[in-house]
C-alpha cells in the first residue's frame, strides 16, 4: 500500500504544534552547525537527549547516526 503524503500532510505535518516542534528541530540543527558540531551535508541527525525538540540547550543536543536517532524508544 502506497503512502498518501497529501492526506498525512493535511492530517499530522499541518498541524500547528507539529509545525513548531518541526522549527525548533531545524534551529537546533542551525545552532549545532554554529557550535561547529556539523556542517552542511553531514548525514548525521541532531538528538535531543530527553527527546523535547523544544529544548535546544546545547547540553541537551548531540550528534548522533540516522540509525541510532530514529530507533531509540
């Protein structure tokens, strides 16, 4: 069965709390990036330790495998 991206757009990315979690994960990938942590093309993912993509402490951020990132809990 094929994904209907539209319908999981309108259903779950357009909604405003998952719009915002999705900028605080971007800024924290800019904030990493300004720490020197990353750079542009690093196929690493920026992880929040207590999984709050809200908290963008610098203590709270590591870099870690796309792997490992998404198969955690």
């Amino acid at each position: 069965m094929a994904r209907n991206y539209q319908k999981e757009y309108a259903n779950y990315h357009s909604k405003p709390k998952q719009m915002k979690d999705r900028a605080m994960r971007n800024k924290a990938r800019a904030i990493m990036k300004m720490l020197g942590k990353t750079f542009t093309g690093d196929t690493r993912d920026v992880a929040h330790k207590d999984n709050n993509p809200k908290n963008n402490k610098p203590s709270n951020l590591q870099m870690q495998s796309k792997k490992k990132n998404r198969s955690r809990r």
